[in-house]
C-alpha cells in the first residue's frame, strides 16, 4: 500500500450497483473500488451480494442502475467471454476446466483469439503455441513444473486451481476475480494459493479475492469491503481493522468478540480414552475430557483426528484400548445405538454425504437419532414431532427451519444447527464434534462458538477437531495435537500458540514443548 | 411452558399441513392421471364391456396378487433396495401352497405355508444383501433363478393339483362374485385394502417407517444416527417375501393348482406399480397410496387389453415403457 495508489483512479471501479431479480433486491448500491497491484478482499455472509456483484461485473447478469469502469473506460460486458478479452476473469469456485484436455489446450481456451476469422476453430492448433503459452503463464505462476501435456483431470486440485488462474493469465487479465479459492484445497495447498495471489499482485494485476476465511483474508489482502444485505457497508486498509471489526460489519450486530469468554472450572471427568487404537487410525489416543470443557483436537488432515471421534462414536472398529464414559467403560463391541443412549453423539464432518440425509425434511433429520418421545408406541405423532422440532429451531435460531421442509434447501449454517441439534434431541452429554463449522458463513460459525459455549456450560463435555487453528485457540479450554496417528497431551489452549499446534502437527508432541507447560 | 408449547405447534401446523399436502398431491398427481387415461382409452375403445360390473370384479381380483406385492416391494424400494425375485417366490409360494394341501393340510395351514416360503425368501435376500453386502439387484437376480428352479424341482415340472374340495375357504377367498353379495368384490380384495391402509399408516406414520425412510435417503445418515440398519433392511425384505408369500397363496386360490410357471415376469409389474406411484428407485421416496393406484392401473391395463384384444406382448412393451417413463419423471423432478 503506497499513497501513490491511493490517489491514483481505481484500476476498477463499481458506483451505486443496483440488481433484482423479480421483488427480490441483490444489490442495493455497491460500491468497491480496487487499485491496481492491490489484492482486495470481498467479505459478506452468504447471501450478501457477493456473487451477484461478479455476476453483474462479468456480464453474466446486467445492473438495474450504477456505474462500472475498468481502467477509467465504462465497463459493460456482454458476457464472461467479453469481460474476459476486456481484461476481467473469474477463477470460480466450481473450477470450470475441461478435465479431458490438457494443461495447454485448458490454458488456450483463455487466450486472446488469433488469426484465422470465424473458421478459425476449425483450423488445426498450434501445439508448440499452446505449450509455450502454458509454461510461459504457469512459470509467471511459480508452478512452471506442471507439465503442459498432462490432462487436467490427472491434475490435484490445488494444481486444477493453477490451470485456471494461467487461463486468466493467458488471456492477459488486468483483474482476476477469486471466489473462494481455496475452500476445496488442504492447508498447504491453501499457503500455495496464497503465494501465487502475492506473486500476481506484485506483478501488477488487481486481485478481488472472495472468501470467508478471515485469517487468509488478513494473510493475503491490502484493502477490503464488506457487503450486507446487497449493500457496501465498508471498506479500507487491511491494516486498520480488527477481526472483530469485519465480524461486526458482515453480520451487522456488535460482538462482544468472535469467540465467547474461557469458561471457569471443569467439572468430573466424562469421556476417559486410554490407548484407543483404530484399524489403522489411531494408533494411540489417551484423552480425559471433563465435564463443561471444550477440548480441542488438531492435526493436519489425515492426521487421524477423525477417526478418533469416528471409532469413539462406534462408527469405526477399535482394536485395543479403553473407552469410558462417567467412569464405566463401554465395551469394544457395542453398537452405535447403545453408545448413543449411553450419552455420546457424534458430528460427522461430511455434512451433506453422511451428517444429513438431504432430501428428507428438516424434523426428520432432527428427531431420527432418537424417535421414541416423539412416536410413543412406536407410531409417530405430528404434534409431537411439530413441537419438538419448533423446540429445537427456536433454541438454535434456525432460520427457514419449518418442520416439513427439505433440509437441503437450507442454507449451509441453518444445516449444521439442525445437525448439532439432533445431538441435543438425543440427549448428548459428550458431544464429538468433526469440523462443526465447515463450510458455513461466519454469522452462523458465531452461532455455533456461542452454543457450543452455552453447551459447556450446561456441564457437557465437548470435542470439537478441526483444522482451522484459531478457531480451536478461540473456542477451546485444552487443545491436544494428532501426530500421526498419535495424539499428543492436552494442553491449556491460553498455553498454546498456532505455531506451536503447528509445530507439534507437523514433527510430534515431543518437539513443541519449548516452554510450553503440560496440563492433562 | 406448555402453553408455549402449544402455541409452538398450532402456529407450525398450517404451514406443515400446506408444504406436507403439497408434496403428497404432488406426487400423486402422476399415477392418478395415468390411472384416468387407461380408464378413458378403454372405456372409449370398449365403452360397454370395460366399464361393466364383471370387469370391474375382474379388474379388481387381478389387483389382489400385484398389490400384495407390491406393498411390500414399496418397503423394499423406499429403503433402497430392489427385488427382482418376487414373481418366482410367488410362483415357489404356490407351489409350496398346493403341496401342503396335497398333504392333506387344512387350507389355512396351506396359506401359511405359502406365506412362511416368501417369508424365508425375503430373509435369504435381506441376509445376503446386508451380510455379505451384495447388491439387492444381484442377490434378488440369483433368487430369482433359484426360486423358479426349486420351485419347477419341487412340482417336478408339472402343475401340481391338490384334490378340488381341500382348497375350502380360500377358493371362495378369492372368488370374483363372493357367496355374500354385499361384500360388491372378492373378500381378497377387501383383505388388500385394509393391508394396503396398514401398510400406508406403517410407512408413514411409524418409527419404523421413518427408518425405513431414512435409509433409503442416506444409509450412512442412518447408521449415524443409531438406526439398526441390518435388522431393520432384512426385516424390509422379508416383508416383501411376506407379499411374495401372500400372493402366491392368492394365486393358488384362483388356479386351484401350484403352477410353478406362473407369475413369471411379474416382478416388472410389481415395480411398475411401485415406481408408478411415484416411487425413486434410488431411494427415500415413495408411497402405499401411489402404489395402489399404480396397481390398479396396471391391471385396468390389462383386462382392457384382453377386452380389445390386444397381445400379451403389447402389454409387456407398454409396462416396460411406463415404466422408463415414470423413472424419467422421476428423475425430471428431482432435477427442478
């Protein structure tokens, strides 16, 4: 950030966006404004506007009202193609690559047309072209390693992300429009991405870079704006902002702070693990879990911090060790029902694939875990079923949670509450809880740190894995690191750093306790 | 609290009733206005024979073996599942049927051992479909071949004819013209009915029947959910042997013999009829109502073939066809 981009025109510029779909308001006046070699971060809930703006910004919808210009000329895209030989490209969030062709032909189908007219499709390509083009853009990338010939659909994920950003590239954009690129890549993949945003601004263009990953907004943005309800209602230096602060702005309420107040003492030990051992994973995991704590389990993926609550909940075989809920062991053999009744309910972090069945309704998804108070004898009662699902929907807030609802016309958040609020309909007093705030927006991830919150302090013991350390720091009174399979001490969360989680996920427990104190 | 509660459900209840009815008209809407167009293509081409009380009889009595059936095949299909075996369990249940009364069984014994042969069918296809995990569609295939073999061994390939009088009430059970004129049609076919509303209160209405529901929805949602999902799919097959059993026994009350030949490709019927009634083959949906009248349709579509004369063949082609068609629409709307 230099003054000299402040005083200069926007590279792009958007004033006064208006946009609705039939009586429904998307855009309600948008401003942003993004300099060139500037990385601006576009925040909002679901729903705010985000996508809408894109839309209208790369001519797939028209604005009602208001100006947009690119490079101080009037911008008016007919469409992405247009947008894009005008210098705007999209990096989508659903990566939109042609997985049969190559790295090359992907890259080519950015590209500024060459000579040939209208039959020019029909002529043969030029291989040698296309390879030049590819390898010239992937190096300007840093990733000049990924071979051109290679198709896309042998490609990672994080390597697919790399063809589509060169696409943009190739087609000599000016501004490249990010929509959460790194919510399908792993953490380090994730740090890649973020080096190659650095490297692109450096080199000059504007980056509009979506996301709702705070910490990788502050890692990777120079300016940001926040959009409400279809409106701007913020935007500035990086620099001169709290989390809290975007926080506040995105969900339009004050926050005492993201993450509730560390609750006090905790109470009798509830979930006991003494060397519990999976099939493959864990190999070792030794935990005790008191009542009205939250304890935290890192780890990188594959780390095994899944399994772990999988083999506890009885949904994966352990081989040897011991389980104890309140002081009595639950035997190896005993099944998922007779675990459940016993108190633990588990949070699968595969929403849409095992957490929910999607197509059934929003009271089934809730009550199915436990459907005796509500089918007494057996036959279920719909005054029943009504008034513990409006129960449950209140407690949590869930919005648009009428009981006959398809679950899977909500949105992502009001999802996971009625996921979490199965636990509560079955009576849970251990909560194992696998990435409970994956993939929803932050005004609901803010929901759910409160009621986990409120959960503990009710006297249940909670675990929540996850791989998104601060929220752990945030939210937990203990955190321990899966190594390997191998799950390290628990530690006082005011104890530990990110470094240190992260130390200790990468080499072991036996690495990171430089100064840090042991507490289980 | 228990006011807050009550206002909780009545202020719930308008708009659970509108979205719920929604969905069930909705679905409905397909069999019932197949249902009107068989009804009307024939009444048009047979306007005096088709419409007439003794086809209507006729009609009704042949929905009895593809509705028994069906209402199990219901279970099977919403839970996931298929069963491609029942037309020979059907066929096996006869035949099993007629040698008890060869025996020299009362019939009544003779109607349970029909029943009992479906039944221990249906446990074979659920303990291998959820103990070895093979596909229903494999297992119930191999039981289909398995089925029609042991039962044409077991007739040593010929019909196998008990003594006329030993079929006692049940050949009256399934009689057209009943002995007491008020009961309009055959007491097998009040019999259906009632299972039929049964059926529909089990599905819908019970804790089994949300399970049911659930694990043809998401099985691993189920199982996260501590549904006992083994015990409660083999209890869903065995139910459907149950139908097998029950219709097979029907079928013999009709022929008056256990004829290992029969029933043959009517399991493309049976599923015709499920999915008909607005049934998803992958699962999750489907209703007793729907299939109801997927099964009236189907056998209106056949006597009124057999009025205009029209070849068995045709037939198979039009059930084969209606029923890509209903799965297309199935499709279509879970699309929109």
């Amino acid at each position: 950030m230099t003054d000299a981009q402040d005083a200069a025109a926007p590279r792009l510029e958007m004033r006064g966006v208006r946009k609705h779909f039939g009586g429904v308001v998307a855009l309600d006046g948008v401003d942003l404004a993004v300099g060139a070699g500037e990385v601006h971060a576009l925040v909002g809930e679901n729903g705010a506007g985000k996508s809408t703006l894109m839309k209208v910004l790369s001519g797939v919808e028209r604005a009602d009202a208001g100006e947009m210009q690119v490079e101080g000329r009037v911008w008016r895209p007919s469409g992405p193609v247009d947008a894009r030989r005008g210098g705007v490209a999209m990096v989508h969030q659903e990566l939109a690559l042609a997985s049969h062709l190559t790295v090359a032909e992907n890259i080519a189908l950015g590209a500024e047309p060459g000579r040939g007219g209208p039959l020019r499709r029909f002529l043969p390509l030029d291989a040698r072209a296309m390879r030049a083009t590819a390898r010239r853009v992937l190096e300007r990338l840093g990733h000049g390693g990924i071979d051109p010939d290679r198709r896309v659909a042998t490609l990672t994920p994080a390597a697919r992300q790399l063809v589509e950003i060169g696409r943009a590239l190739a087609a000599e954009a000016r501004v490249v429009v990010m929509d959460e690129p790194t919510s399908s890549l792993g953490r380090h993949d994730a740090d890649r991405l973020l080096e190659v945003v650095r490297r692109l601004r450096d080199d000059g263009l504007s980056i509009v870079y979506i996301s709702h990953f705070l910490e990788e907004i502050r890692r990777v943005a120079d300016r940001w704006t926040v959009l409400r309800d279809g409106r701007t209602v913020g935007s500035g230096a990086m620099a001169e902002v709290e989390d809290a602060g975007l926080v506040e702005r995105m969900i339009g309420r004050s926050l005492d702070a993201v993450f509730p107040p560390r609750r006090g003492d905790a109470g009798e030990v509830a979930l006991r693990l003494s060397g519990v051992r999976g099939r493959s994973l864990p190999a070792e995991a030794t935990l005790e879990v008191r009542r009205g704590e939250i304890v935290g389990l890192a780890g990188l993926v594959g780390s095994g911090r899944s399994e772990m609550l999988r083999a506890i909940a009885g949904l994966d075989p352990t081989t040897s060790g011991r389980i104890e809920l309140d002081g009595v062991e639950i035997g190896r053999r005993a099944g998922i029902p007779e675990r459940m009744a016993r108190g633990l309910g588990f949070l699968s972090e595969d929403r849409k694939g095992e957490g929910l069945a999607l197509r059934m309704t929003v009271a089934e998804n809730l009550l199915l875990s436990r459907l005796g108070p509500v089918a007494p004898g057996g036959i279920v009662s719909r005054s029943r079923v009504a008034a513990a699902t409006e129960r449950w929907v209140a407690r949590l807030s869930v919005r648009s949670g009428t009981p006959e609802r398809v679950i899977g016309t909500l949105s992502g958040g009001n999802q996971q509450k009625i996921a979490i609020a199965r636990l509560l309909h079955q009576d849970a007093t251990v909560l194992l809880l696998d990435e409970p705030t994956r993939g929803i927006d932050i005004g609901s991830k803010v929901e759910v740190y409160r009621l986990l919150d409120e959960l503990a302090r009710e006297g249940r013991a909670i675990v929540v894995a996850g791989g998104h350390l601060p929220e752990l720091l945030g939210l937990c009174d203990r955190i321990a690191v899966m190594h390997r399979g191998v799950l390290g001490p628990a530690r006082a969360a005011a104890t530990c750093t990110e470094s240190s989680l992260l130390a200790e996920a990468v080499m072991g427990s036996d690495i990171g306790d430089d100064g840090v104190q042991e507490v289980a | 609290m228990t006011s807050a509660a009550t206002t909780g459900i009545e202020g719930s209840e308008s708009g659970l009733d509108r979205e719920h009815w929604v969905r069930r008209l909705a679905r409905l809407a397909a069999p019932f206005i197949g249902l009107v167009i068989v009804v009307g293509v024939f009444t048009a081409m047979e306007p005096e024979a088709f419409l007439s009380i003794r086809n209507g009889r006729t009609i009704a009595i042949q929905t009895v073996v593809v509705g028994i059936g069906a209402i199990g095949m219901c279970f099977v299909i919403v839970s996931g599942g298929i069963d491609l075996s029942i037309g020979s369990v059907i066929a096996l249940a006869g035949v099993a049927g007629a040698m008890a009364l060869d025996a020299g069984t009362s019939p009544t014994v003779a109607v349970l051992v029909a029943a009992g042969t479906g039944v221990a069918c249906g446990l074979v296809n659920g303990g291998l479909v959820t103990g070895l995990r093979i596909p229903p569609f494999i297992v119930t295939l191999g039981m289909l071949g398995i089925a029609r073999g042991l039962a044409k061994l077991l007739a040593d390939n010929q019909r196998i004819a008990p003594p006329a009088e030993s079929l006692g009430w049940l050949e009256g059970f399934v009689d057209k013209t009943p002995d007491l004129a008020w009961l309009l049609v055959a007491p097998a076919v009040w019999c259906l009915l009632l299972a039929a509303i049964l059926a529909g209160l089990v599905l819908r209405r019970t804790a089994f029947g949300v399970q049911v529901v659930a694990i043809g929805s998401s099985e691993s949602t189920a199982r996260l959910c501590g549904v006992p999902v083994v015990r409660t799919k083999i209890l869903v097959y065995a139910l459907c042997g149950l139908g097998a059993g029950l219709a097979g026994a029907v079928t013999l009350g009709r022929l008056g013999v256990g004829d290992p030949t029969t029933a043959v490709g009517l399991e493309l019927s049976i599923i015709a009829a499920v999915v008909i009634g607005g049934a998803s083959l992958s699962g999750g949906e489907g209703g007793i109502l729907g299939t109801m009248i997927g099964a009236f349709m189907l056998s209106s579509l056949d006597a009124g073939c057999n009025l205009a004369g029209i070849d068995n063949s045709v037939q198979d082609i039009i059930i084969g066809g209606i029923i890509v068609v209903a799965v297309m629409i199935d499709g279509l709307r879970r699309r929109g």
